[in-house]
C-alpha cells in the first residue's frame, strides 16, 4: 500500500498546470489553496508561465528547488500519463489527477489512459486519486487542493466556531462535487470535518484504502461515504469489518441502485439478488449504515458525534414536549422508525405529576405544557425522562425559533449531557434560528429539523450498538473446516466436477446431504411408469407427491409437473398427467423421471438459496412464502458462511419474522432447524464457490419447535467454467 499520509499530509505540494486566470478551474484550485492556513510549501508548475498567482512557476516537477511530495494535476487528460512518468522519477510519492476525460467517456483513449494511471502508480508506489475527481480537503491542516465553490474563502470557514461535539467527520466521495457538498450543506450543523476526499473513477487508490488508512489514524469518528462502486470487494470486507470493530459508523449512500433489466435464471434465488440487493446484503453483515439524501447522512453523522459514547441500549423512548400536538407527531414518528414509546414507571411519572398542571401528562409523551416548561426549563424534564428504568433514549420537543429560552436552560442542558449515559435528541416544531443552533451546539446535542430524520437517526444509534456487540461475540472468519467436512468437500468437489450443469432434486440432494443438508428431505423413488407410480404410492400407504425430474425443467410447478396429494388409486392418472404437461411445456426437455414422495407434514414455507455475485460472490438467501416468494418479496441475504448466530440474525431481518415464533395459536416453527440448515447450505457455498452459481431450496416446510423441517425440493445450477461462458456470449 502506497503512503497516503503523502498525499494527505504532504509538506511541499507542486500545482502541475496552475495557471493565473482565476475564472478557470488551474487559476480557482491554486486560489483556493493560497486562501486557507496550510502548514508547507506550494510550487506552481507552469511551462507557460514564470510566475502564477505572485509565485515563482517552474517548468517541471524535476526543477523544484526541493523535492514534492503531492503533485496536484490539472492538465489536459491525454498529457497524465506521461506528467505522471515525470513525477514518479522526480521522487513525488502521491499525486492528485483532476483532469477528466478517461473511463468515464466511451470510446477513444480514455480507458488506456486510466490504465496507464494505475499502472504507472503502482510501479512507483504512488498513493494516486482520481481522474476525474475535485481535489480533497485536509481541514485538519488547512490544506484545500480544490475548485470547488465550498471550498472558497467567500463560502465561509472551514472549521465551525462552536463546534458541536468533540469528534470529526470525514467525507469520502466518488463523486467529486457531491463530496464537497457534504461539507457544504454541514455547515449549518456545526460539525467538524477533518478530511473531505472524492476518488473520482479509482484507477489506483479506492474509497475503502483511504477509510483504512483513516481508521489506522484513529481521528476520524464518523464516516460518510457516496458510493457509486466498490471495485475491490475483498478490501470493503476486511475495511467495514475494522470500521465495526472500532465502533466507527460507516455511513453510505450507495447510487445507482435502480435495476432496469434481469438476466434470465434458472432459480428464483438468483432473480431475487438483484445488484442492489447484493450491496445492502454486504453493509448489513457489516454494520454499514445506508443513507438516503444529504440532510439524513448529516443527522446521523450529528447523532453520532454528539451521542455516540452513549449508544441506546434499546429501542424505548421518551418523549418530552410542551405541544401536545407535536409531541404525539414525534411519537408517530418514532413508531415508524421501529422504536417503542413505552409508559413511564410510576415512580418517574409520579416526580412530574408533582409539577405539571392537571391538563398535562406524564405517561409518554410527556406533555409538560408551556407552563410547565417556563417553570423548570426542558432540561429538567428530559432528566426525569432518562432516569426512568423503562427508557434507553429521549427526544425533546423544541421551537428554536427564539433563542432566549434555550439560553436560559443552556447551564442545565450542560449538565444533564455531561451526567445522562443516554442519548438525548432535540427536535425543533419551529424553523431553529442561529444563535439557537449555536446554543443548542455549545450545550453537546444535535439539533434536528425533520422529525422523522429525528426517530431513524436514534434507531440507527441503538441497532448500530446491537450489532457492534452481537459483532463482539462472533468470529467473522470461517471456521476451519472439521476432518469430516474436508473430507465431504473433497468428495463432493471431485463428482460435482463431472455432474451435469443443472442437477434436479434427485440428483441435487445426494451432493448436499453430504452436508447433513438431507437429513429433512422426504424420501422418494424416481420412476418411468405409470405402473411404478401405483407400486410406491401403495408401499407408502399414504398421499404422495409426483414431481417431473428434468434438468431442463427447474420450475417444474410452472409446467404443470407437479401433482399433489395423490393417493395410490389416481397415482397412474397423476403420472401420465404430469409428464403429459411436462412434454407440452417444454417438447425438447430431456426428462429423467417422476419422483414420488410421501406429502410433507404442514408448517411455515421458506425458501433457501444461494445465488453467485459477479461482485461480492455467493449470497445466501433466506425468504419466507416458499413457492410464493417472488409475490411476497420478503427475503434476506448475507454473504457465506454465516455461523448459527449469524443465521438467526438474518432470518430476523425478514418483515413477516414474527410468523416464525407463536402465531394464530400455532406453536413457535423449528428456528433452530432451520438455522441450522442454513449454515450447513452457507459451508455448501463457502467450500463450493468455483463449481456453484445458484441452489434453490424451495420450499422448505419448517415444522413446529422440536419437529424439524422437510426440504420438499431442490436445484443447483453450476457455473460456467470461462471458456463456456466466453462460447456463450
């Protein structure tokens, strides 16, 4: 890894194509850098010009009076490479490429240009951004080596004067005008910026390198990230890992998440991981948080900087308000959020009963009236609030409008944020004036205009604080495998290698039962006759299935392949009926047989799957509905392997989890059985990744607590090996 601290911390700087026209971006970047208090040395580099901006120009890197360690370039895009030649000779360790006109555009040079970027890094070490980026901002030491307009002495100061909270922020963008624009629309808030950094198309460093380097620094405290890709996925991994680790919010906004077409597949898994899909399955794994729009991103990174050493440790609010109107409105918008507003204890309620009016409440909200307020202050009500044993967090009702009345309660919001180990919120009904932001600021809380911004910004704080310590507890790295499962492994790999590339439940179930994956499957014969069909329907002495098994056919239900509830007499009919439909549908399918099975036992449907990546690899999905699973759209995805803890956290994630314990008198499913199918299905995946690029389990029947669960089918489609894949296309 190139040293970043070069390109982030350097003490001489060469502006490559500086120029003194400051209506044009190589005049307005070296502007801006002249403008703010940067502890080094910058050299103008000019073939034109002997003189930029009152400073001397020289004709190249190699002329410096001193060697530089960032060269900032701002040149046309097809003189990069060969000015990047010339840095990396002359010594320079990081370089700054603004220039456009690379990856970005289709056709032409740009692609190679961007190569040779990378490439040219690499041979000499260099910690390179973009192209196609604006520059970073090193608040911290007043080094600003952009053109963008928020950045420009005239847009106002690069550090707040009442700051709020003691920790920093830092922005790390692909896109280059979004990045500062964070910074822009933060001002307001009063937060602390240490670095802003846009990475533009990434041809050597990439978003997740610059996090690293900043969670090895330990001065960044939270993290907001525009996201357009990750190009290494293995370095997110290990990155948003650490970041969770170290109790660092990573908060994202992933664009392009809109998905205009799907490949044709042959699982319903695999039409269920869609692109996004995938991205949300990775950050919620790791903790990462997604963010929507800029005001939300700045909430959270306000909630965290004001609260984040006091985490909720639980989803139970309070809320303290002097408008009752208002303070019903944040309740429903606490409930939209997932957070509770549970009654207060009557020890709690009875120490304000004592001192509101009759026409006020004390049982949540907490409605002090005007009166009650004026009297006591709103500090003194939201320490009544986070004293209550019933209560992980509080949100105070405001109008901020008029500063007076927050001044006057100023020493006592002091307090209570220096003695309360709950996080207290403030959300103001009224457009917040200044000076009440400063006050608001000054006291250590953040100040928030959105109610609902308000609630989710509070859920995220108590569910960041559940997986930082569920995260604690579990060991991110696969288990070495047992001498058993190597040996499973070994054998599975060497026959699937010789397997067909689509394998039906028949032929499917004995690779995966070679992961204790069978132990719920139904038994069944394959048969080729109507009389066979009669034969096992009786011997089983009770309803059976007739499923059609053909590679050709993995949505067997779709063609009419599928006959139910069959008894011994109508077994011959079901037979000729099923592989009747089954030839209409598909004429040239090639079909192995029917399958008779016993009918499973009732219970909850659920589908298992494993769908391939091209990005982030095998995704195990978990979805409730069985065969209805496409209608429903509740499922849920993680990357492999997952341990026990793990699989139960994902299948919480489902919106309709709670059919899964007690539900219309039913006793509570086998969550422990299908757990541990699914960490069996994820070690398939895991050890399997070259030869499998989709499993289907569907559906799964999961039987009550104790009962176990039936796999009632099942589909592995294997991969492509390159050479297939390169004839295909």
């Amino acid at each position: 890894m190139p040293d970043i601290v070069k390109l982030l911390w350097p003490k001489v700087v060469a502006v490559v194509g500086a120029s003194s026209d400051k209506h044009g971006l190589r005049g307005r970047i070296l502007e801006t850098m002249l403008s703010h208090p940067f502890d080094g040395t910058i050299y103008p580099v000019s073939r034109s010009a002997a003189e930029v901006q009152g400073l001397k120009a020289y004709p190249s890197v190699a002329d410096l009076p001193q060697p530089a360690d960032l060269a900032i370039l701002i040149i046309p895009a097809e003189f990069i490479p060969d000015e990047l030649e010339r840095c990396g000779r002359a010594g320079v360790k990081a370089a700054v490429v603004l220039s456009s006109g690379f990856a970005e555009e289709k056709g032409g040079d740009g692609a190679q240009m961007q190569r040779a970027i990378r490439d040219i890094a690499k041979r000499y070490d260099m910690a390179v951004t973009g192209p196609n980026a604006e520059g970073f901002a090193n608040i911290a030491n007043g080094l600003i080596p952009t053109f963008s307009p928020a950045m420009e002495l005239s847009a106002g100061p690069i550090r707040p004067n009442i700051p709020l909270g003691k920790g920093q922020v830092s922005v790390i963008s692909q896109s280059g005008g979004v990045g500062f624009a964070f910074f822009d629309r933060a001002r307001e808030r009063n937060l602390t910026f240490r670095y802003v950094v846009t990475t533009g198309n990434e041809a050597a460093l990439e978003t997740s390198d610059l996090i690293d380097f900043m969670l090895d620094e330990g001065k960044t405290d939270v993290f907001l990230v525009l996201l357009e890709d990750v190009k290494t996925p293995q370095t997110f991994h290990r990155v948003a890992e650490k970041a969770m680790r170290l109790g660092k919010p990573l908060i994202v906004c992933k664009i392009g998440q809109s998905e205009p077409g799907r490949r044709a597949v042959a699982s319903h898994t695999a039409a269920l991981a869609g692109s996004h899909a995938a991205y949300r399955a990775i950050f919620q794994h790791y903790g990462v948080i997604e963010g929507s729009d800029f005001d939300e991103m700045l909430d959270l990174a306000a909630a965290f900087i004001t609260c984040g050493d006091k985490l909720p440790a639980g989803k139970r609010m309070a809320i303290c308000t002097a408008s009752g109107g208002a303070g019903v409105w944040m309740a429903d918008a606490c409930v939209r959020a997932g957070l509770e507003v549970p009654e207060l204890d009557a020890a709690t309620r009875a120490t304000i009963d004592a001192i509101i009016p009759s026409y006020g409440t004390s049982q949540n909200p907490i409605d002090s009236t005007a009166q009650g307020v004026f009297k006591l202050g709103y500090a003194a009500f939201a320490k009544f609030a986070s004293d209550s044993p019933v209560i992980d967090g509080v949100m105070v009702v405001v109008t901020a409008r008029r500063s007076a009345f927050l001044q006057g309660d100023q020493a006592k919001l002091i307090a209570l944020a220096q003695e309360t180990k709950k996080p207290v919120f403030l959300w103001s009904y009224t457009v917040p004036s200044e000076k009440s932001v400063e006050v608001v600021s000054e006291a250590g809380y953040p100040l928030f205009k959105n109610l609902d911004s308000c609630a989710r910004a509070m859920r995220v704080l108590a569910d960041f604080r559940a997986r930082s310590e569920a995260l604690a507890k579990q060991d991110m790295q696969p288990v070495a495998p047992t001498a058993d499962r190597r040996k499973a492994r070994d054998n599975v790999s060497v026959e699937l290698a010789a397997a067909a590339p689509v394998l039906c439940e028949w032929y499917a179930m004995p690779f995966l039962s070679c992961y204790d994956i069978g132990d719920g499957h139904a038994p069944g014969a394959l048969i080729n006759s109507a009389e066979d069909a009669e034969t096992v329907a009786r011997n089983f002495g009770c309803p059976v299935a007739l499923k059609v098994q053909s590679a050709d056919i993995p949505h067997k239900t779709e063609a009419g392949g599928v006959a139910l509830n069959v008894t011994a007499e109508r077994a011959r009919a079901a037979y000729e009926r099923v592989l009747a439909s089954a030839k209409r549908y598909a004429p040239t399918a090639i079909i192995d047989g029917v399958l008779v099975q016993k009918m499973a036992r009732p219970g909850r449907e659920v589908i298992l799957g494993v769908s391939r990546d091209d990005h982030w690899g095998p995704l195990l999905m978990v979805g409730l509905g069985g065969t209805m699973v496409e209608a429903l759209g509740d499922v849920a995805l993680a990357p492999v392997p997952l341990d026990h803890a793990a699989a139960r956290a994902l299948l919480a994630r489902l919106k309709a989890a709670a059919v899964l314990g007690p539900w219309r008198g039913q006793p509570a499913a086998d969550i422990a059985a299908l757990a541990a199918l699914m960490v069996n299905l994820s070690h398939f995946a895991h050890d399997h990744v070259d030869s499998v690029a989709e499993i289907d389990l569907n559906p799964v029947i999961v039987h009550n607590a104790g009962e176990g669960l039936t796999i009632v089918d099942a589909l592995i489609v294997k991969r492509q090996s390159p050479a297939a894949r390169a004839a295909a296309e």
